[in-house]
C-alpha cells in the first residue's frame, strides 16, 4: 500500500503517454516521500462521467506509519498535485486516507 487512484472526466483523459509519466511520478512520490515498497504501490486511472466539483480527483489509501507524518503527507499531496496539473492540465481535489496496519484485510 499506497493505493493511488485518479478519477478522470472520460472526455478529458490525456493520453497514454501522459498517464504513463503520471505513473512514473506517482510511483516516485509514493516510494520516495511515503517510503513504500515498490511491490506495494498501485496506481490506477478511473474515466468518469463528471458532475461537479473539481475536474479530477484523487483518493490515496496508505498504511499509517510513524515516518508518515502531517509535514510528509503534505508535501506527497502538495507534489502529487503538481504531477496531476502537469500531466492532465486538471486542478484535482485530493484525499488521503491511513489506516492501521491491523485494520488492513489483503490478498495478493
């Protein structure tokens, strides 16, 4: 874990390449700031139908750890929102929930 999921208006998905690089972004900012295990980051692109708000949306699920303090997270949503902007062109509102490793059911 961390589990990034990005929701995007079906018609203003960019294209492969960008959410390629987004990706590689991504994974720098969840193995770097978050200190995640590579094996441990997924990240996925949801094409949706808009209602309002903002244009994207972003939901990080993560393992509470005492490394992942309010400066650390800051600074991952702060730059995650950075990479979202240059990739996408889209201001993404961004949530960041952390459980507790006991609280965390998982297979595969």
């Amino acid at each position: 874990m961390p589990n990034v999921t990005i929701y995007i208006p079906a018609d203003r998905m960019p294209p492969d390449e960008a959410l390629a690089d987004l990706t590689e972004q991504c994974t720098e900012l969840c193995t770097g700031i978050l200190r995640a295990a590579l094996a441990n980051v997924h990240i996925v692109y949801v094409a949706v139908r808009h209602g309002r708000g903002h244009p994207a949306f972003a939901e990080i699920q993560y393992r509470l750890e005492p490394f992942r303090t309010p400066p650390v997270m800051d600074r991952f949503m702060e730059e995650l929102d950075e990479a979202i902007q240059r990739n996408t062109g889209l201001t993404a509102r961004i949530r960041c929930f952390g459980y507790e490793a006991s609280s965390i059911h998982a297979r595969n």
